[in-house]
C-alpha cells in the first residue's frame, strides 16, 4: 500500500503497479493475503467495483490463486493455479443427472509433495490437497453421474466438477456418448493428437503454462555443468586429421564454419524486399508437388511438396508468419508466406501485439533491439501426426531444426544475420491468427536481418 493511494504487487525485486484505490478499498484488499471470497465484491457497489478492478488486475499478471475451502475452512481443499493471464473461475452447467468423464489429456501427477491435476487444454492447473478428492477423480476414468459422485464423496461438491468441465479437464457426455471414449472430445482436429505430443508441445514453450521457461539454472546449485567436449573412450584410436585436406575446394565447408548468431542489427541498413524474396525461394519455396498412390485399400489419395529443406515423410507440414519490422518496401505487418505461390499475404494483427511478439524475441536473445524480421515457424500438426503415431510431435521438431539450420546458410551466404529462438508463446500466435493452438500453431522463431557491423576503434 503507496502513501499516494497506489497499491503495488511485490515479488523480490520485481514490482508491478496496480493502480489508485479509495482508503476502503485498500483496507479491503489486505485481506486478500488471506482469501477474500469472490462473491463478496460481485455487487454493483462503488468498493465492489473497486476490488473487483484490483483482483483483474492481479490475475492478469498471473499474482492470483483460488483455494476451494471446506465448509468449516479447515484447509484448502483444492487451490487453482491459473496457467494463462485470462484464466477466470466460471462454472459449467451441470445437474445431479448429468454424466461426466475425465478428458484423455487429463493427468494427475506428483509435485514436490502435493498432487495436482491438468490438461495441456486446460487454463488452470488444480492443487489437490484431500486425499479422497483424488480418490474420486481417479474414478472418473469410467463415466460417473452426478448424483452418484455426491453420495460416495460428499466434500467431493458441484462446484469443483463444474470449474473441471469449464476447464476441459471434465467432459459432459450425453444419451449419445456412449463410454466416454471418443477421441474427438467435441473437436475433430483433437483425434489426431496423441497425449504425450499435446503436453510436449503446451509444456515446452510459452503461453499456456505458468512454470519458468528459458535459461532458469534450476540446477545450478545442484550438480556440475557437463563439459563442452565429451570426454574420448577409451581404447585404440584413429586419428582422422590426416585424412583432411587443409583447403577443400568447395565453399560448403567455409560456409559451415562462417555460421554463426546475429543478435545486433543494423536499423540504418535493414534487409530489403529483394533480399527477403531471395531467402524465402531459396530456403523454403515449393520446388514441386506431387501425389501417391493410397496407402491402404480404400485409402485416400495423398498429395506432397518437394521443398530445399529435408522433412520427415516429405509431409513438408512447417508454415512461415513474418512480423516485420523494418524491411525496406515491406510494410510493418504479419505476413503469411505462401510457399507454393512464392507471394506474401498480410494478416491483419495488432500493433500490440506486433510489438509484444518482437519484444518477447528481443528478450529471449538478450538483444539490444527488436528483430528486423521474425520467422515463426508453425506447423500444421495434422499433416504429420495423420500418418505417425508416437513420433508426430518428435518428428515436427526434427523438421525444424533442418529448417532452421537451412535458414542460417542461406543467410550467411547471402551476408545477412540470422539467430534461432529457442521459446514461442502459442496463445499469443492463436490470438494474432485466430488458429486454434492445436491445429497449426508455433513451432519455433528465427530472426532475420542485416547484422550492425562492428565498429572500428581509432
């Protein structure tokens, strides 16, 4: 609480203000500390009004947890973690009659010493802390009633099944559900992703899941660094140098070793339209298409791309969005590449979010400024996991490592600088496109642009 009426939300040196508050409404805000029930700022009133601002605001920042009490507010019977700034507890519609199941991409799992449950589909991740709660939702791998549910767990309530079926962690199954087995869970798109792959792919980069992401040295204090080099084998040895010429006649070798990051880039000089033109069509254009014969009897007939790059299956499933930010006759924008038409196509996106993307890859390569051009790379996940089971997701990124070393080339040679990111943020690109995350989303980022020259010391 600020002497000025300002309230601010303090994490060691990190600090966010929150705003100006009436007296009222900072005495009332203390409480949060402790819990303060969300109904008791559901009114119209001036100081509900206030706090329920304050508790946006809060979330927002992702500052803000929601314990489910028992009635005699013992203990937390379960607390709920938001995983995504926008999480809001809202209930389904659910009655004693209805039938509900678990989701198949729904886990429960040990943390540390609690127990907690989530769905890479699911905004929020629920803190179990009452042994039976876990005992009932283990249960609820079979369909289970309603009515049924309450009478075996009774401090098992409504209100938890239906922030569980808002949160797709739970699904409602009607007369036509038959066991709860369906693959689809209400989405087609769904049937082609194997559990692993969907939490693999929510839990590895940014934008929905609220762990730290990047370099975190979590382990730092725990065990060495590994060395750079892997120590030899023992054993007899044959020492390949010899057999290497000093000077190999072709440039592919210096190219190789020219190869390198480039996180400063020239603002005054930026790459040009031509430029960006030429490392698409060398490193991502459609060189040809063709189709095969079906698979199976009955099968359908599928269709492929040839393109500069391997990809596994030649399934060819990576797609390229450009943030551009200074290009020289390009617009500042979203573009999409169209590969087989070798043409860019806006898509209409906010200078907001514009700008949060390219921020969020200055971050991430500690550059002193924003990207002249940002590659993400999506995929659309269907085009791979509709053959691979197992191995779709694994695959995808093995495409994009090969891409992203031909991206690195083919800017060397042509004299321009380029940089990997290693994080995404998925539901800021769902959000930009207006793609679900599931059916085609980020995969992986490269910057582009005209490296600074270093400058010359008298």
């Amino acid at each position: 609480m600020q002497p000025d009426g300002n309230i601010a939300a303090s994490s060691g040196d990190y600090s966010v203000n929150l705003g100006q508050f009436s007296g009222a409404a900072m005495d009332r805000a203390r409480h949060l500390s402790t819990g303060l029930p969300i109904a008791s700022f559901a009114g119209k009133s001036i100081l509900a009004r206030e706090i329920d601002a304050l508790v946006h605001r809060l979330a927002r920042q992702g500052l803000l947890e929601y314990p489910l009490s028992s009635s005699r507010g013992e203990r937390d019977l379960v607390v709920i973690e938001p995983q995504v700034p926008d999480y809001w507890p809202r209930r389904a519609k659910l009655g004693s009659n209805d039938t509900v199941v678990l989701s198949r991409f729904a886990y429960l799992r040990r943390r540390g010493n609690e127990m907690v449950l989530e769905s890479p589909r699911a905004g929020a991740l629920f803190r179990i802390g009452d042994p039976a709660i876990a005992a009932t939702l283990a249960a609820l791998s079979q369909p289970q009633k309603i009515g049924k549910l309450n009478r075996k767990a009774p401090s098992f309530n409504l209100l938890l099944l239906q922030l569980l079926l808002e949160s797709q962690i739970l699904l409602k199954l009607d007369a036509k559900g038959g066991d709860g087995l369906r693959v689809d869970e209400g989405d087609g798109n769904l049937v082609l992703w194997d559990f692993h792959d969907l939490v693999f792919h929510t839990r590895s980069t940014e934008g929905r899941q609220a762990n730290p992401v990047g370099a975190a040295f979590t382990y730092a204090s725990v065990v060495p660094p590994p060395p750079a080099v892997r120590p030899p084998w023992p054993g007899s040895k044959i020492d390949l140098r010899k057999f290497s010429s000093p000077e190999p006649n072709s440039r592919f070798p210096k190219l190789l070793r020219e190869r390198h990051s480039t996180r400063d880039f020239d603002d005054k000089h930026p790459v040009t339209l031509r430029e960006l033109a030429q490392f698409l069509n060398t490193t991502a254009r459609v060189v040809s298409e063709w189709k095969s014969e079906p698979y199976f009897d009955g099968g359908p007939e599928v269709t492929y791309s040839t393109r500069p790059y391997p990809a596994a299956g030649s399934a060819y499933e990576l797609e390229l969005y450009l943030a551009v930010s200074n290009c020289e006759g390009l617009a500042r924008g979203l573009y999409h590449y169209d590969a087989g038409g070798h043409a860019l196509v806006a898509i209409s996106a906010s200078a907001q979010q514009l700008q949060t993307l390219s921020v969020a890859a200055q971050f991430a390569m500690d550059a002193p400024g924003e990207p002249q051009i940002l590659i993400t790379i999506a995929a659309r996940f269907g085009r791979v996991s509709w053959k691979y089971s197992s191995i779709a997701y694994s695959l995808i990124l093995k495409d994009v490592g090969s891409l992203i070393q031909t991206f690195y080339l083919a800017a060397t040679d042509m004299g321009l600088g380029g940089c990997a990111i290693g994080t995404t943020d998925i539901d800021l690109f769902a959000k930009m496109t207006e793609l679900e995350l599931h059916v085609e989303g980020p995969v992986g980022q490269f910057a582009l642009g005209r490296g600074k020259k270093p400058e010359v010391q008298g």
